[in-house]
C-alpha cells in the first residue's frame, strides 16, 4: 500500500489501487493500528479500491499538535476523501473503529455508501448502566497499560481476539502502543449519545463474534431493536476483532453486504 500524509493533520493513511469503482475505508480498534486489516486489504485489493488509516496515537498517526484529538478524525477522514476525490465510501469500523464510523456517518452522510460496525455499540442510543460498566471496564485497562503495556497487552489480546494467531497479532501490535496516546482518547465520549440517529440513507449491518462479551452481544441486540431494517451477523468462532479471528468469513460478509446493496 502507498503512505500518505496531509498537511495540517496528523493522520497517516494507506490506499491500495485507484483503478476500481468503489472505495472501502476500514477503521481499526484501539491500541492496535491499520495492519489489523491485513486480511482485507489483500483480499479486497484487485475489487475495491481500499483505504484504511491510523487513527490518532496509534500506529504511524503520533506526529500531532496541541488540542488534536480523536474527536476530530471524522473530520481528517473527510479531508483524505476530498484529497482522493473520494465521493463515498463503504465505511467498516472494528470496536473503537465502529465508534469512528458511526461519528463519520453522523457528520457525513452524503460520504457514505454503506456502514458496517463489529464489535460496538450505537453511539446514538447508548445506554447510560452498559455506558458506566463499559467505562469503568476500560479505565481498569488503563490502569494496567499504565503499570505496563507489556502486561496490558497481554490481558487485553484475550479480551480482543478469540483465536490464537489473532491474539498473538492483536499482541504485538498493542505492545507498540505509546502510553502517551491515550490522553487522544480522552474526548471519546463526546461523540456518544450527542446525535439523533436519522433515517439513514445507505444500508447498515452490525455484529460481533459469538465468543465476544456478554455486554457487547447485548448491545448488538438493542442496536437491532432501534433499528430494525439493519442487517445482523453473529461470527461462529471469534471474538472482538472478528475481522481478524474469521477473516476469510468475514472478507465474505462484507462482499456479500456490499454486493447486495448495489
């Protein structure tokens, strides 16, 4: 994939291809980086063209300034797309990724040709108890990244992938995550529960993998009941990161998804 950088953003990205008709952006989960889609960029690169970034304080994206922070990445995304007169795009986010995603879609609707969300939750209808627990559960990973990212990448890899190989690439990619990127982090919530969801005009598909936590399959379930027309998938044989427990079930889905929204 060919590095790219604008100026005025502190975000890297990766494009595979400008040959083919229909762009896919992929938005990965925390603490890890754009490599987490390996699987896709290979397998979508000769049918899509295919975008995917760092999002703030992971990977290549560390080259900020003082007041970035991850609440202004829709808007970064929005300025790559009008750099690579991008139109639309099929938009895939992945745990915090789908957070992204659906803040993307919130504030661009016209950019989106389609939305896809794993391991999330709605943003605009989060339930204030899952909301506390599910802060609470990530303030104590912090915890333990700060004591250690080595320890904290241990714990996190069993929470976030439910294979093997995935946790062990899950791992060493969140062994590089600085500790100083999580203050990036810190105005994550101001993008939940801030937008009435309006009738959307792309289709949506949301999931997560059977192994995932109780409190995510929950959130699935009431982000259906809010939305009935979306289109559900539980992944037999994965966790979180579905994308990378399950890739070639997952590459798939998202084909299938795609295709039969022409």
């Amino acid at each position: 994939m060919q590095q790219f950088k604008l100026n005025d953003s502190p975000i890297t990205y990766y494009i595979s291809g400008r040959e083919q008709g229909e762009w896919c952006l992929f938005l990965h989960a925390a603490f890890v980086d754009h490599n987490m889609f390996k699987a896709q960029i290979e397998y979508f690169k000769n049918k899509y063209n295919v975008l995917v970034v760092d999002i703030i304080g992971h990977g290549q994206s560390t080259d900020t300034k003082r007041g970035d922070s991850i609440d202004k990445m829709s808007a970064w995304i929005y300025d790559i797309m009008k750099a690579e007169n991008i139109e639309k795009a099929h938009i895939v986010g992945v745990s915090l990724g789908s957070v992204l995603a659906q803040d993307f879609a919130n504030r661009y609707p016209d950019a989106v040709s389609s939305l896809a969300c794993f391991g999330g939750y709605d943003i605009n209808n989060f339930d204030t108890k899952m909301q506390k627990e599910n802060g609470s559960s990530q303030m104590l990973m912090m915890l333990k990244a700060m004591f250690s990212v080595k320890w904290f990448a241990k714990a996190n890899k069993k929470i976030s992938a439910y294979t093997e190989q995935a946790q062990n690439e899950f791992y060493d990619m969140n062994v590089r995550f600085p500790k100083k990127s999580f203050m990036y982090l810190a105005s994550l919530n101001s993008m939940v529960n801030t937008h009435q969801t309006k009738q959307r005009t792309y289709p949506l598909l949301i999931g997560c993998g059977k192994f995932d936590i109780p409190m995510e399959l929950a959130a699935v379930e009431m982000w259906k009941n809010t939305e009935p027309q979306a289109e559900v998938v539980i992944f037999e044989d994965a966790g979180h990161c579905v994308n990378m427990d399950v890739p070639q079930k997952f590459n798939e889905v998202m084909e299938g998804f795609w295709g039969n929204n022409l």
